[in-house]
C-alpha cells in the first residue's frame, strides 16, 4: 500500500512538473515571428566587394544598410519541433567615387536581397514563462545590384543573380507570455549575428 501511495504521489508530482514547464505555451502548433538584425551574410559580402573596388580605384562610402528583416513560420509538430520557413528582406546604398572623394561623388549603387530558406527549430528547454532553442535555415538569395551615375559619360548598370544562404542559430533566449514573446538571439547568415524579434504562437 505504502509503494502505491508513492507512486501516485511520483505520478502527481511529474504531471505538476510537466504542467509547469509547457503552461499552455508549448501546446500550441503554429508560430509566426518578426526579426531585426545586425551582420547578415550580404552585409559582409558587401564589406569584402567594397575592398575589392577600392583595390581597382572605385571607391564606395557613406554606406546604408536597411534590415535585414525577416518574417518566420514554424508548425510544431511536437513540443520540442518547429519546421517551417524564412523570408528575410535587406537593401543596402552607397555612394560611387570613381576619381576619389574631392570631386564629389558620381553616382550611387543599390543592392536589394530577397532571401526564402525552408528552416526548423529546437526548443531545448522549455518553461511557461522562458525558453532557450537551436534553428537551423537553409535556401537562397534572389539579390539585384544597380549602379546609377550621375554624368551621361558612364552607363548605368543592373544585374541580378540567386546564390545559396542560411542561418544557424546556435542560441536563442525567448521569455513572455503563453501567446506572446519576444526573443533575441546568437548566430550566423542571412537574418544576423545578433537578432532581435517578436513571435505569436496559437
């Protein structure tokens, strides 16, 4: 009688602990995220492509880059699995020097990057209120690159490519509610070393 008692006390006190770490949260099968980076892929290839035209005389500067910003959704098909996609967005301006900076610049480039990667996610630990998770994304760019100068004398010039990309998040820390969290998180590739984001599951 005494070993049954324990048992259902065992029994008891592991329902409470699972109850307690997924609290409604982890339950849920659809998610949908919004991200903020900082040090994509295509940022540091445009760092290396800017090294490699001042070698030839073209010299780039005052660079903008805008994102990259990325929208991700996962299906969890068990508490610990997402697997989903990403499309991510970033677009990046400089200034075209040809003849060095004393006289004035002369022209612009544009690059814009467009980039779907099937993904999937690990929650590794998983509490009502705080999570810790892995995610692993792998696809393409569809990137565009446009030079307008501002003299008739050199011609415009366009081009678009598609090459491979990813993102490996080797950690990620989300903390919030049930429904609603927000997230940062440690990597490499297209949506950031470091990213910042919101996610909704239901």
């Amino acid at each position: 009688m005494k070993r049954l008692i324990m048992m259902g006390v065992a029994a008891l006190m592991a329902t409470t602990a699972v109850m307690a770490q997924s609290d409604g949260y982890y339950d849920k099968k659809h998610e949908v995220g919004i991200t903020f980076g900082a040090g994509s892929n295509s940022q540091i290839i445009d760092a290396f492509e800017e090294f490699g035209g001042a070698i030839v005389g073209v010299k780039m500067d005052n660079e903008k880059f805008t994102g990259p910003f990325s929208v991700e959704y996962f299906y969890h098909p068990k508490s610990w699995l997402g697997v989903g996609g990403i499309l991510a967005y970033g677009q990046m301006k400089q200034d075209v020097f040809l003849n060095g900076k004393h006289n004035g610049k002369d022209g612009e480039t544009k690059n814009t990057y467009l980039t779907l990667m099937p993904a999937v996610k690990f929650d590794w630990l998983r509490k009502s209120h705080f999570g810790m998770y892995s995610k692993i994304g792998f696809g393409a760019t569809y990137r565009t690159e446009k030079i307008e100068y501002n003299s008739s004398s050199y011609k415009d010039w366009d081009d678009s490519e598609i090459h491979v990309n990813w993102q490996l998040t080797l950690l990620g820390i989300e903390g919030g509610g049930q429904a609603f969290r927000v997230f940062g998180e440690l990597g490499t590739g297209e949506q950031g070393i470091l990213l910042l984001g919101a996610r909704y599951k239901f």
